[in-house]
C-alpha cells in the first residue's frame, strides 16, 4: 500500500482523474480506493483536496457526456455492444430492460433530450 500512496502523493490530482475517468467509462478499474486514498493524504496536505475532488467530478462528467454521446448517437446497438462483452450476454439487453420497465422507469435519462442509453422514472408516454 505504501507504493500506491507514493505514486499517488507523487503524481497526485492528475492520477486521480484519469483513475475515475477510466473506471467511469467502464473498465474494471476501482475508483473508490483511490479516492479514499487520495482523501487520506489530502488530510496530511501531500494533495490538494479541492483539486482531486474538480477533477474527479470533471472526469465523472467527461465519461458520463461520453456515454451519452454515445447513446445518442448509435442507440441499442451501444447497448448492445456492451451486453456482447458483458458476462452474460444472452439475456442482457432484454433483463435491463425489463428490470427497468418493472420499476417504472422509462428511456430518457436526466438529460434535457432522450437518448437510447438512459432511463428516467416515469409513466410510459403511452399509458397517460
């Protein structure tokens, strides 16, 4: 562990954004220690706090524009693409949506336009 905190002390806010952007854009790539770490050492003063939290807030956002981008612009086929390389992929794409749709939840997403990657809680437009 102390190898990773002196990597992290060393190269500091910038590993910390491109830690959670990688784990944001969905590589299995865990953020949740790093920023834990990042945290620690912030309080002994070998990172600055206010920079590691903007930049993993800035990649967050960055990956999240990414996916919808994404969604927005090729639909099914990206969610489809994920199921393909998922563990399970035969019933991936029909289970998200209906765990979804069981839920209430319906496309959309918390974006001003809908895309094809995201839900939003609502009544389907159909049912009123």
């Amino acid at each position: 562990m102390d190898s990773i905190a002196s990597q992290l002390a060393h190269y500091g806010v910038p590993l910390v954004g491109f830690n959670v952007l990688l784990q944001q854009l969905g590589l299995p790539i865990p953020a949740v220690p790093t920023m834990m770490l990042a945290g620690a050492l912030a309080v002994t003063g070998r990172i600055d706090f206010v920079g590691a939290f903007a930049i993993a807030v800035a990649a967050s956002l960055l990956a999240d524009l990414l996916w919808f981008w994404a969604g927005r612009r090729f639909g099914y086929p990206v969610l489809r693409f994920l199921c393909r390389i998922s563990l399970s992929p035969d019933t991936c794409v029909r289970q998200t949506e209906g765990i979804f749709e069981r839920w209430g939840f319906i496309w959309g997403g918390r974006f001003l336009t809908p895309d094809g990657m995201h839900f939003e809680y609502g009544s389907p437009p159909h049912t009123g």
